[in-house]
C-alpha cells in the first residue's frame, strides 16, 4: 500500500488559482519582452558628435571577429564597432551618432568615422 501525504497548504492553494496563476505569469512575461523592445529603440534621430580615439581592437561574436574602437566622447569612455576598412588609428578625431535611449546613451560610429589631424578622413591613408 502506498503512503499517502497530506496536501501542503501552498499545493492547495496553487490549484484552486491555477487559471489566474497562468494568466499573471503570460501577462509579466509579454510585458517583460515588450520592455526589451522598448530599451533597446532609440529615442530619437541621431546627433553627430566626435571624439578621439583611444584604442583600437577586436570583438568575438559566434559570427567571427569585428574592429572596434575604443574612443573618449562627450565625457565617457566609449566603445564602437567599425567597418573593416575603417582606416582608424590611436589619436584620430572619430565622428559618432548619439542616439538617446530610454537608459541613457548610444554611440555609433558614421560611415566614414575617422580624420587625421588635418581634417583628411583615414582611409585616404
């Protein structure tokens, strides 16, 4: 013969407001992917500022490597992904879009993001 157990108060409870239990969990989790969505939009059209470039490296993805660089704008140490035939070097001025975002800042980085000292852009190196 089997032992029974007596019912758990909480087991009891679970049952009797499984539909409203489901309902709640459905209704956190489609407002916790809208919340994602939302964070992740730009509030606005983009604004150039610039700044100047402090490193140069690389980004591992599972779709392979990508040049970043690391570069001090308005303030802040930035980092930001660039083309492969970016031309940038440490020192370069950097052209970059500020986008506002519901938690503060974007950069990104413009086509063509870097000028030497003398106003040339970098890939005229």
């Amino acid at each position: 013969m089997a032992e029974h157990r007596p019912l758990s108060p909480f087991g009891a409870w679970r049952r009797q407001h499984q539909g409203a239990i489901v309902v709640a969990v459905g209704v956190l989790f489609v407002v916790g992917v809208l919340a994602l969505f939302a964070f992740q939009l730009r509030a606005g059209p983009g604004v150039v500022v610039y700044g100047t470039v402090t490193g140069i490296g690389m980004r591992e993805s599972e779709t392979g490597s990508r040049p970043v660089a690391h570069l001090e704008v308005d303030g802040r140490q930035v980092t930001v992904g660039l083309s492969r035939a970016n031309g940038c070097q440490v020192g370069d001025r950097i052209r970059v879009y500020r986008h506002k975002q519901p938690l503060g800042v974007s950069y990104r980085a413009t086509i063509q993001p870097c000028e030497m000292a003398d106003g040339q852009h970098a890939q005229t190196r």
